[in-house]
C-alpha cells in the first residue's frame, strides 16, 4: 500500500471520529451516524489496501520460488 493512501484512509477515520463525537456532543443523531459511517467506510478501504497488499507479497514469494 502506498502512504498515500494509509494517510488518507487514517485521515478519513479520523474524521469520521471527529463527527461522531460532534453529533454525540450535540445530541444529532445524523452527524454521529455519518460519523461512524464515514470510521467503517475508512476501515473496509484500509482492509482492501491489506488485502492487496498480500496478494503482492504471495505473488512475489511464488515468483522468487519459480526464479530459484
């Protein structure tokens, strides 16, 4: 995964905390919802990125095995 993208999905989250806890803080219902939306929308593109992430990795061990 690039750092790009681990900053912007950090980012995303962080966010999406800062929401929730607005909306807690001001009783809407809505602003935390989306909140806690924005924290798991953040998460599934995190999960995504690891996922490619290790497919890579397992590409590149069977690569290297067949190189030897």
């Amino acid at each position: 995964m690039s750092g790009a993208d681990d900053i912007k999905n950090s980012a995303e989250k962080l966010g999406g905390k800062v929401k929730e806890g607005v909306g807690k803080l001001t009783d809407n219902e809505k602003l935390e919802a989306e909140g806690q939306a924005d924290q798991v929308k953040a998460d599934a593109k995190q999960a995504g990125e690891n996922v490619k992430d290790a497919a890579g990795k397992a590409g590149d061990s069977v690569r290297d095995a067949f190189d030897r």
